[in-house]
C-alpha cells in the first residue's frame, strides 16, 4: 500500500522517484498483477498520470491498455479507466493556452500514438465492441477515444470502420441512447466520421439517419434549440453535400417538407440570440445544399418544385420580408431564396408575385433593388441582391421582358419605381459599385433574348433640361468615353458586349455612332498601365463582336473596312494579345468558378459568371473573324449558302421523312387493329363451327333415339290395349292422380306456349327491320313459321288433353253412381245392362287415356331439350346479325337444322311418319300464304275446343 501512497500523492520515506520510474513501476503492475484489484488500481493511476506524463504513459503503457481492453472485458471499471488514459494521451487537448510550437508538438504527439494504435486494424475493431457495452463507464470513454482517433487519421480510420462488419451500425446505435452525453458526443463522432468519405455517407444515411437527426432537432427546439442542434445540421451538411445520391434519398423520403417548420419566425424577431443564428445560418445552407448549381439540372428542379409544394419557398419570402431580421440571416436567406428561384419558372413567378409589406405594397424584386444600388448597405447584402436578381431572370424570358418593359416610354408610371428606373439609377450613380452592379444586372435581363435586346434599343433617356433625349446606348458609350473608374467601365462594356452580341441590329446602332469606333481603336492601340489591361482587352471583345456580327448594312463600317482598321490602327497580332488579356486576368478564373458573386472586397468585383461563358464562346471566334481574308470571307458566304441550300434541302427531306413517318405509324396501328379484328374474327369463326358441329351430333343423336322410342312405343301399345280390358273399379283413383298429373302437364305447356310466344313475336319484329343479307331474313321467316307449326301443335294437344280430364270426371262419377247403385237390391237386375255398358266404356277411355300419356311423357321428355334448342336458336340469331356478311353460309346450316330439330321434337304419335318425310324434305321452302293460312285454321280450331 506504500506503493500506491507515493503513486497516489501520500509522504514516503527516501527520495521521490521520477514520473517515468513510477510510470514504469504501474506498468510492470499492470502486466504481473494477478488480482483485478491490483491491476484496477494500477490503470487508475496511470489515468491520473496521463495527462502531465503524456509521452511516458503513451510510450510505456499503450500496449498494456490495450491487454487489459482484450483480457478483462467483465469489468466496466478498469476498462472505463484504460479507456480514459488512451483518450488521454491521444487527444490533443485545443482548450489549454499554449503556444504554437507547444501545439504543434502536441498535435504531432496526438498523431504518433494514433498512428502506433490503428496500425492493428483489430483495435479498433475492439473499440467497436466495446460501444455494445451499456455500461456508461464504458461506452461514453470509448466514443470520446474513437472521435480522437478520428480527428486525428480521419482517412485511416474511416477505411478500416468501413470494412469492419456492422461498424457504421454500431456507430448510429448512439444516436438512440437515452443519455444525452452519449448521444451528443455520438453526433461529433459521426461527423468526424462522414467527412468527405461519400461511402459511410450513404450508409449512414440508409442507416435512417435523417429521420433520427430531424427527431432530434424537433425535440430541441428546431432553431431555438442549443448546440446539440448544431451539431444535428453540420451532421446533415456532411451528408448531403456533393452527394447526389443522399439528395436523391432525403428528397424521395420527403424530408424537405419537415424542414419548412425550422423556418417559422414570429412578429417579433428582436433579441435573437447567437445560437439561434447559428442554427437558422446552417438551416439555410441545408437548403442551399439540395438546389445548389453544381447539383444535377434534374436533381435541382426535383428539389426547387417540393420546396415550392410544401410551402418552404413561401416560409423563405415570409423571412425576407419580415422586420428586426439580423443581416447576416437576411444575406443568406436572400441567397436562399435565389438558388431556390434559379431556373424554375414557377418559383420564379411566385416570387415575382411577392409584396413587401409597405403602403403601398411594393414587389419584392423593387425592394431588393433599392439595397442593391444603395452604398450604404453592407457590401455582402448588396451581392447577394445581385445574384438573386441574376437568379430570379435565369431562363426566365417572361421575366426578362417584365423588366426590360419597365424601361420603355409606353409602360413608364410617374407615381411609382419601377426596377428599371432604379437600374437606370444605379447605371448613372457616382458609386462605381452600383454602376458595375447595374450594369451587370442589365446585362442578365438580356442575356439570349434577342426580343428584348432589340426592345431596349428604344428607351430614350433625358439628360438635361433644353437638350434632346439619348439612347440608353448612346448614353452608356458616353460614360464610357469620359473616362470615370475601371469599375465602371468594366461594368459598361461587359453590359454593351452582352447586348450586341447575336444581334445585328443592335451592332448597327452601336456603328451608327461615329465617335465609338475611334473610341475603341484608340483604347485598344495605346499602351496603358497593368490596371488599364482589363479595359483594353474588353474593347477588343466589343469591336470584334461589331465585326463578328456586322451585317454590312452600314456602308462606312462593313466587315472589311472595319479589319482593315484594325491593321491600319492597332495590327492584328496585337489585337488577339490585347483580347487575350481578358481570360488572362487573375479574378476571370474566379468568377467562371460558380454563378454567386463571392469577392473578399468592392474593388475585386469586375467580372460576372455568365459574362465569362460568353467570353469563353466568342474569343475563338473572333481571332479567326479578324484574320481572315475578303477572299476567304467570299469563299465562306459561298460555302454559307450552299450550306444553307442544303439544309434547306434536308430540312425538307426530313419534313417529307417526318410526315411518311406518321403516314407509316397511322397504317402500322391499322394493319395491328386490323389484325386484331382477324383474330377476333377467327375466334368467332371457330366457335361457331365448333356449335355447328355440336349442333349435328345432337341432330344426329336425337333421330336415333327418336326411332327407338317409337318403335318401342309401337309394341307397349298392342300391350297395353290387351291390359285395359280388364280394368277394375279401383283403377278410378289412380285415374285421378294421373288426372292431376296431367293438369299439371297442361300448365307446364301453357308456360312453355308464353315463351315461345314471346319467341314469335320478338323474331316478328326482328323480320319488320331492314337486314343486310336476304338469305337471314328468310331464314328468320322459316324459324318464325316451324315455331307457328309447334304452336299450333302444342295447342292442339292441351285442348285434347282438357277434354280427356272433362270425360274422366265424367266418368269417374258415374263409375261413382254405379257402385253406390250395385249395394242396392232392388235395382240390381234393372242397371245390369247399364253397368256392362259404361264398364266397356270406361276400359276404352282408359285405353285413350295410355295412349295421351304416352304423347304427354313424349312432350314432356323432349321439352328440356326444346328449351336449350330454342335459346341456341336465339343466340345464334344474335349473333348473326354482327356477324351476317361472313357467316351467311355457316348461319343458314345452323338455321336448318335447327328447325329440323323443333320438327322433330314437336310432333305427336300419330304424324311420327308425316314428321319423318319432313326431316328428308327439309330443304324444300313452304310458302307463307300457306303457313298463314294454317296458323289461322290452328288458331280457330284452339278456340272452338275451348
């Protein structure tokens, strides 16, 4: 216990020994102890030690720390102290004053031991374990050590957590811990982790991290939350950012709708506190990062049309007019705003459409203009003016011509500024800030818009009372020639080269003007100091863009004459050096980086982004227009028109091409709904051959079997006629039954008669009606006449069959009568003859009656197969009339036999021979004369028997 006293600060006897002898001493305690008390102990010291002996303790104990983390895994406490004198040594502590070569030491000292600790892949593979211990002694110290690590060989270390199996799960598992300290030195952790490293980037986004982070900071208070907050959107910034693929995913997850409520400011935006402009500045970036123009064109428009959707457009416009708002948060949400417009017609109309809240209401844009050509704003919010009305006119044509309209004579309201009044403004200011600004802006609202170039030349500006109005162009080469600032002139020439650029018209008005020719040659021919350079190579660009686009309408400057000065004033070697001078300048390559104007002060801000592309566009251009000679000029307009006549020629060839094309398309989609038609046609065809297959088979079938039965019915009435002789008196209840049974029969046929009533009268109607094929109607008109016939029949029959039942009744009473009448004895002998007589007559009533119910059990037997014949028949007759011009033959065949099949199931006994010469006739064709005059001689005899 001596031992640990002098470790532990306690007054021993003897001389002191040394912090690196004591250290070696724990070590060596570390390493023999076989009791974990010792070796806690140990560790502990050590881990008081580790901060004043840095380079001993890392030196010395590193490799024993790392034993004790792989062999006493059970203990939370001594990894808990080995994992705190690792992060110890290794981290560099930025919080003590030192000087900078005492960092620089501890910086490199950080670094060595990282170094020596992670050339073992397997320990950090150990740390990540330990992060599945729950244990705060535990877990907390080894997220701290992993964030120092990482600090100090990010690149190192991201490769091997990437390929260590669940490594990055593990890692956001500490997003979820309910201890605030874990989960907060989890996010610093993961944003070591996540920097510029894109593929733990995605996988810590398919890790659900975005919907944790934004849960997080809807828990903390969104923009009035505290550091954790920050450290939430600096964690998404590294996500997002150049990362096209998490963009995709936070879009498609729909977590740009969850950032709309971050932007909710109040009536009352004084006192905020640097915290919350914190957040709402990384807020606002987060923002910037989805639509930024580096982002893909689709990605970008994805992103600007949600944004619109869910109201965040609208949340940003809200803040940009709002009051009390601190500038840096009204810079950067004018920036916002201005990549979130930037191409999008939509968003731009919306914004065109905002108000400033004044009396009385002012657009938004005229606001925003009115800071820009102000020199007492701040220099920052004065770009960022700029680039959101450079943005809000990017592709925006509709929004160009607003503008430009503005400043025309017809649309010009005395009471009220407009945004080119305050242009024109700006333009003519004595601030050369607003001049190059002005200018600048001008210049975007003519940017590829050749109607509004032309629209411009119009406007007629009043410099003086009692002298006539100029030209907007003649005034701005006026400012030019006076010699003001390089500022200024640099914004007036880069504005005139974009306005006659690609526009003949406006390249005559510029030559019109006798004194700017000279102007020009004069400024490009003299020998000036370094800071006229940029001016001189930029009047170089404008007299080539005069010669480039010269349509020789003006007789004393054509193309020609205009090179022939160059050679005569300037030479043209020294022109193409001169127009060199342009792309050479050290702020061009800044401003061809990004469309934002970003300069560190006023007087860098000489070139704008899109300025450079076209300067890009015409340098080569040009030097080849100067060179080249009036032969060489002729053979190029010969070579110009013969490639414009063969254009014109392909372009007709391809209108002819086009149009075969939509010929060929039209009958292609034929020939398909054609083949179509075919196919359904063959189908059709084939199912109705296979019915009339079916058809005949059951044709077939029927006669056969109809031939058996009457035969057999031939034999079982000899039979019977010997039976019914000796009928007896108590038959007359079975009579009575059979009575009944046929009452029943009769109302069974009396329905079946409704049905093919309804039959003949439909199929009448169907005759009535025009067809497109004779050959159906007749043989609409032959069903029509067979279904007479069997009605006729059938009639016939239930009138018998009414006065079968009416003689039965009779006869039953009076058989009735006569056996009441044998009890008596004394009329016995008197009825006798009487008796004998009604018995004979009974017995040949009963034989009529065998014989009508054996023609009933016929009817009846063939009635079921009668109903499926007669709806055949019916859907055959459909199906006819959509198909008569290409199954004419087929349907008639149908037809036939299907009346040859009602014939033949409709006949009675006694014609079963009449019925059979009519099966073999069938082809013959029955006059309707005679079939009306039989229907009618059928219809009275029905009505004389009723």
């Amino acid at each position: 216990m001596n031992f640990f006293r002098g470790v532990m600060g306690g007054q021993a006897a003897g001389p002191q020994p040394t912090g690196a002898e004591t250290i070696q001493k724990l070590c060596d305690r570390v390493a023999s102890s076989t009791l974990l008390e010792d070796r806690r102990d140990a560790v502990r010291a050590l881990k008081s030690l580790s901060k004043k002996y840095r380079m001993e303790v890392g030196t010395q104990a590193m490799d024993h720390l790392i034993n004790i983390l792989q062999t006493d895994r059970s203990d939370s406490e001594i990894l808990g102290y080995a994992l705190d004198t690792m992060y110890n040594i290794i981290c560099n502590d930025e919080e003590e004053e030192q000087d900078e070569t005492a960092q620089k030491q501890a910086d490199d000292l950080g670094a060595k031991f990282t170094e020596a600790f992670i050339q073992d892949p397997e320990h950090i593979t150990l740390l990540l374990t330990m992060l599945e211990e729950f244990d705060f002694h535990v877990r907390w110290p080894a997220v701290k050590l992993l964030t120092a690590l990482l600090r100090n060989q990010c690149v190192q270390l991201q490769s091997i957590i990437l390929v260590s199996p669940m490594g990055v799960s593990r890692l956001m598992d500490l997003l979820a811990d309910s201890r605030e300290v874990i989960r907060n030195d989890g996010l610093l952790l993961l944003q070591q982790l996540t920097k510029g490293n894109a593929a733990i980037q995605k996988i810590v986004a398919f890790e659900n991290a975005f919907e944790r982070l934004l849960d997080i900071i809807t828990e903390e208070g969104s923009s009035d939350g505290g550091i954790v907050v920050e450290d939430c959107l600096l964690l998404l910034r590294n996500l997002l950012k150049n990362n096209s693929s998490n963009q995709n995913f936070f879009k498609e997850g729909s977590f740009i709708q969850r950032m709309r409520p971050w932007f909710e400011v109040g009536d009352d935006n004084s006192g905020w506190s640097a915290q919350k402009v914190t957040n709402l500045h990384l807020m606002l970036q987060l923002v910037r990062v989805m639509v930024s123009p580096v982002n893909s064109p689709g990605a970008t428009a994805s992103c600007q049309r949600s944004m619109y959707q869910c109201g965040l457009l609208q949340q940003l416009c809200t803040i940009l007019m709002a009051t009390g708002v601190p500038a840096d948060i009204l810079t950067e949400t004018i920036n916002t705003v201005s990549e979130v417009i930037r191409g999008s017609q939509i968003n731009q109309d919306y914004f065109a459409s905002v108000n400033a809240p004044s009396n009385p209401p002012r657009p938004a844009i005229v606001v925003l203009l009115m800071s820009m050509v102000n020199e007492r704003q701040p220099f920052v919010l004065r770009c960022a003016v700029l680039y959101c009305f450079q943005c809000f006119l990017y592709k925006n044509q509709k929004g160009q011509g607003e503008i430009v309209a503005t400043l025309l004579p017809s649309t010009i309201d005395a009471n009220s500024i407009s945004a080119g009044q305050l242009l024109c403004g700006g333009l003519f200011s004595a601030d050369s800030l607003s001049n190059w600004c002005a200018s600048v802006a001008l210049a975007h609202a003519l940017q590829d818009n050749l109607t509004q170039k032309e629209q411009l030349l119009r406007v007629q500006l009043a410099t003086s009372l009692g002298k006539p109005p100029v030209s907007l162009l003649q005034q701005c080469t006026n400012i030019l020639s006076q010699g003001s600032k390089v500022q200024t002139r640099v914004g007036l020439l880069m504005l005139l080269c974009t306005w006659i650029n690609n526009c003949p018209i406006a390249v005559t008005h510029f030559l019109h003007n006798q004194e700017n020719v000279p102007f020009l040659t004069a400024q490009i021919s003299e020998n000036l100091g370094e800071d006229e350079r940029l001016v001189q190579g930029l009047c170089a660009l404008l007299l080539g863009i005069c010669i480039y686009y010269n349509d020789n309408s003006l007789e004393n400057y054509t193309k020609e004459k205009l090179k022939q000065l160059i050679e005569k004033r300037i030479g043209k070697e020294n022109f193409v050096e001169k127009l060199g001078f342009v792309t050479k300048h050290e702020l061009y390559s800044r401003a061809a980086q990004k469309p934002q104007p970003v300069f560190p002060s006023p007087d860098q801000m000489l070139f704008d982004h899109e300025f450079t592309k076209l300067v890009k566009e015409l340098e080569g251009v040009i030097t080849k227009a100067v060179h080249k000679s009036s032969e060489d000029e002729k053979k190029e307009e010969e070579v110009k028109k013969t490639l414009e006549q063969h254009d014109n020629i392909v372009t007709q060839y391809k209108e002819l091409i086009r149009e075969q094309d939509s010929k060929i398309q039209e009958l292609k989609e034929q020939v398909s709904s054609l083949t179509t038609q075919t196919e359904q046609m063959q189908a059709t065809m084939t199912q109705q051959q296979s019915q009339i297959q079916q058809h005949k088979d059951q044709y077939n079938i029927l006669k056969l079997k109809l031939g058996k039965e009457n035969s057999s019915q031939a034999s079982n009435t000899l039979g019977d006629s010997a039976h019914v002789n000796g009928v007896q008196t108590e038959e007359a209840t079975q009579l009575r039954e059979e009575t009944e049974e046929l009452r029943s029969q009769h109302a069974l046929l009396q329905t079946q008669l409704g049905e093919k009533d309804a039959i003949i009268d439909s199929l009448r109607s169907e005759r009535s009606q025009p067809t497109d094929g004779d050959t159906a109607s007749s043989d609409n008109a032959e069903l029509l006449k067979e279904l007479e016939l069997l009605r006729s029949q059938v009639q016939s029959q239930a009138a018998e069959i009414g006065q079968l039942k009416s003689d039965n009744a009779d006869l039953l009473r009076r058989a009735e009568s006569e056996s009441t009448g044998a009890s008596s004895s004394s009329d016995f002998s008197s009825d006798a003859t009487e008796t004998a007589e009604l018995e004979s007559r009974l017995a040949a009533q009963t034989s009529e009656v065998e014989r009508l119910k054996e023609e009933v059990q016929g009817l009846t037997g063939g009635r079921e197969q009668l109903e499926q014949q007669t709806a055949s028949a019916t859907s055959s007759a459909a199906i006819l009339k959509a198909e008569m011009a290409k199954l004419e033959a087929e349907l008639l065949e149908s037809k036939k036999e299907q009346d040859d099949l009602l014939m033949l199931l409709a006949d009675q006994d006694q014609k079963i021979q009449s019925l059979r010469k009519k099966l073999k006739d069938l082809g013959e064709t029955v006059d309707d004369e005679d079939e009306l005059d039989t229907r009618d001689q059928t219809d009275e005899d029905d009505e004389d028997e009723d």
